[in-house]
C-alpha cells in the first residue's frame, strides 16, 4: 500500500505529511496525496535556484537581465543550438583534404 512519503535518491525518504509513512493513501485523500508530489517537486529546488540568482546578480545587476527572455540568456551564455552550414564551411581549415574531396 502506498503511503505519504516520496522515495529520493539513495532512499531517502521525505514525508509529505506529519507521520506520513504512517498515512495510506486511499480513494478519500488521494488527491491530497497528488497535490503534494506535485508541490514537492515544484518547489524542491527553490533554495538552489534562490542562490544562483543570487550568484548572477552580484555579476549581472536582475534589473538588466530581466530584460532577457529566457532563450536570449540560454544563446549568450551556451551560444546557438542551429549551426549554420555555410558559416562552418566559412571557417573550417582543411589538413590533408580539400573541400571537395569526397570524404568532406
């Protein structure tokens, strides 16, 4: 029978409820139950995301990078995820092989 408790890594287990190991879960409170998991791991990275922020905005003050969507931050900082084919031709240094060899 399942209880109010969430098994973490390495076995560790958090309870949802005060004596939560103690508490099945049954038809009357499974949806108690579900809104619990559903907060839990919504918020079980709120304290780390709380000191990242904190770390970028003693390089970054938050009232410029707020003005940067998400994806805009993610391009700055890990670069675009499309490569563009013409630009890499444009770059590339051939050693032993030219453009149009067939192995290129």
């Amino acid at each position: 029978m399942e209880t109010f408790v969430i098994k973490e890594e390495g076995d560790h287990l958090i309870e949802l409820i005060k004596d939560g190991k103690k508490t099945n879960v049954t038809v009357d409170n499974i949806k108690r139950y579900v809104d619990l998991i559903v907060k839990y791991f919504a918020h079980r990275v709120d304290v780390q995301i709380s000191m990242i922020r904190m770390g970028i905005n003693e390089i970054i003050p938050e009232s410029i990078w707020l003005k940067f969507s998400a994806d805009d931050i993610n391009n700055k900082v890990c670069g675009r995820a499309r490569i563009s084919v013409d630009q890499l031709k444009k770059i590339t240094k051939y050693e032993g092989y030219s453009e149009t060899d067939l192995v290129v």
